[in-house]
C-alpha cells in the first residue's frame, strides 16, 4: 500500500511538472514570436532603405558619369564600383 502511495505522489509531481513545463514553453513561444515579428519589420525596413539608397546611388554615379570627359572608360568604372556596393549591400542583409 506504501509503494502505491509513493508511486501516486511520484506520477502527481511529474505531472505537475510537466504542466508547468508546458505553460513555459507556450510563454516562451508567444515570446519568440512577437521578437521574430518585430525583426521581420526590421528586416523588412532595412531592405527598403537599401533598395532606396541603390536607386540613390545610381543616379549619382551615372549623372557623375556623364559629366565626366571619357564616357566609355567612366561608365566601366562606375559600374564596377556600383555592382561592388550593391554586392556589399546584400553581404549586409545577410547577416
């Protein structure tokens, strides 16, 4: 009768336990996912503001370009030079 008893007290504590567990790992889960919806906006922010500052910097350097004397040679240059930064700017979302 003893060992019932203790074998009753051992399963009541696990299940307490567990339960407890179980709302923790819901509480963290709500957690995680309200931080992962702010990062997604973050994310989603920063790739807006890279897209605008690649236009930005296009414009300039091809209106930069074309106000330098050799065209063809300035062009090259400046192209090399923007795909170089455009492929910095994807390195940084990346990350």
């Amino acid at each position: 009768m003893q060992e019932i008893k203790a074998l009753t007290e051992d399963i009541l504590q696990k299940s307490t336990q567990l339960a407890q567990r179980y709302a923790d790992s819901v509480q963290e889960n709500t957690e995680l996912k309200s931080r992962n919806k702010t990062l997604r906006h973050k994310v989603e922010l920063l790739e807006a503001k890279v897209r605008e500052q690649s236009d930005q910097i296009v414009r300039l350097q091809l209106s930069k370009v074309w106000e330098e004397g050799d065209r063809k040679t300035g062009m090259k240059l400046k192209l090399g030079e923007l795909v170089r930064e455009i492929d910095h700017c994807i390195r940084l979302l990346e990350e």
